[in-house]
C-alpha cells in the first residue's frame, strides 16, 4: 500500500496538472474511490469526474473503508445500502433518483430509490480522488488529455468485461474527451434545453448516452421533469430494445 506522503504527493500532483485551487483541489487524505454498486451485475453504468466531498457524510464513510481491504470492498459495492442506513441527504442522488426511477419506468420514491441504484446501477469515476467541487479545462493540454484518456480507456476495459447494458456519461469533462477530441464517432446529438445536449452513440454494441454538462445541476434549465420524462423518453426512443435489456417490469 502507498505511504501516506506518497500518496498525497501523487494526488496533489494530479490536482497541480489540472491547475486546480481552493475547494477543486483533489484530497488526499481521503481513499480514493473508482467505483461503487455493484457493478459485476448492474445493467447501468455512469460515469462520472470524481467523487464529491460532504463534511457530513464522508468522515463515517472514511471510517468503515479505512478499517480493512475487505470493509473497503464492502462498502463500495454496498454503497446506496450506506447511504439509506445512514439515512444521508444528498441533492446529487435525489435527481439521479428521478433519472433512475424514469429511465425503468417506476414511481418515483426517495425511500425506495436507494433500492434502484443497489439493483441496477453502478458509478465509475474517471478520476478517483475527492475534491469539493472540481472545473477541468475546456482546452486540454498533452499531459491532461493522455492522463484522462488512460483513466477512460482503462475504466471502459474494466467495465465492460461485465456486460453492462447502458453506459451514461455525465458531465462537460466528457464531451470534451470523447467528442472535442474525436474519440467517438457516429453519434447523433439531441438538445433538451439551450445550454443542455444528449449524444446518443454505441461502443462494441452497448448503448450509450453522454450528457454534455452535469445533468444534476438545475444551472442547465433542467428540471426534475426533464431527468423523470424527458430525458428517459429520448434514451428509449434511440434504443428501442433497452426496456428488454434492462428488464423493465
């Protein structure tokens, strides 16, 4: 395992690549997170940039992962389960219940979304560290754009051994990785509000749908109607197979 102070310097190393200050800063006194739910089975995949930080909630989550390699394990494939037991509030999974609860066409309910996310959906980090907040460049330079290329490229490896039946893509990071830089193509583009697209595309034949800004932020003129009905409506309209897929009762 890495000595602490290695540990920190690498995280700060990766925070001074990005040339970020203040609460953006990447913590390394925090374990780093790559994935949580139970992703050998979840049919849904999200990716997004990087763990947030809670002074609330992160210190009892610190505490069950730093007791063991095997509580680690445990705590991340069990995540949403923590969360309810714990009964944390959180704005972020409260509009990705709604997504959720939209997308397998089921009632919306804050008791019973942490059931959704344990059963059908799991969360890959692109970069695995904490932080408070986070803005990456719009404009990466060689280093940024090979260090987030591996991470993608190494995540989407991992992931898709699995068979996951839908990868999602959230947030600007993404659009500029995947499609500023050509990294994908054949991909068809939908605009849900002025400042807020959807791209719809496949890789190796899995479905895929990548938001162009942070799809919890309300700053998009996204309401929580749009992440219920719309937004669902126009990933099952481009992939008409996908209820069956994800065995939407």
């Amino acid at each position: 395992m890495r000595k602490p102070v290695d540990y920190q310097k690498k995280v700060d190393s990766i925070s001074d690549m990005f040339q970020l200050t203040g609460k953006n800063r990447l913590k390394g006194d925090n374990c780093p997170v790559y994935v949580v739910g139970k992703f050998q089975q979840a049919p849904i995949i999200m990716f997004g940039i990087n763990p947030g930080y809670s002074a609330i909630n992160n210190p009892a989550e610190e505490w069950e992962a730093r007791q063991s390699w095997y509580h680690y394990q445990q705590l991340y494939s069990n995540f949403f389960k923590f969360f309810a037991e714990n009964k944390f509030e959180s704005a972020y999974y409260t509009a990705l219940g709604y997504f959720l609860a939209g997308l397998l066409r089921k009632e919306f309910s804050k008791h019973m979304m942490w059931k959704l996310f344990d059963t059908y959906l799991a969360n890959i980090e692109l970069i695995p560290y904490h932080s408070e907040g986070i803005s990456l460049p719009s404009d990466l330079s060689e280093p940024q754009l090979q260090y987030l290329k591996t991470r993608y490229n190494n995540s989407l490896e991992f992931i898709t051994q699995y068979n996951p039946k839908l990868l999602i893509f959230n947030g600007k990071v993404w659009s500029v990785l995947l499609i500023k830089n050509n990294l994908i193509e054949g991909y068809e583009r939908v605009e849900i509000s002025s400042k807020f697209n959807i791209y719809f595309y496949k890789l190796n034949g899995i479905p895929c749908v990548l938001f162009d800004k942070f799809f919890q932020s309300h700053f998009w003129g996204i309401s929580n109607n749009e992440r219920y009905s719309t937004i669902p409506y126009h990933i099952h309209n481009h992939f008409d197979d996908l209820s069956a897929k994800l065995s939407i009762q």
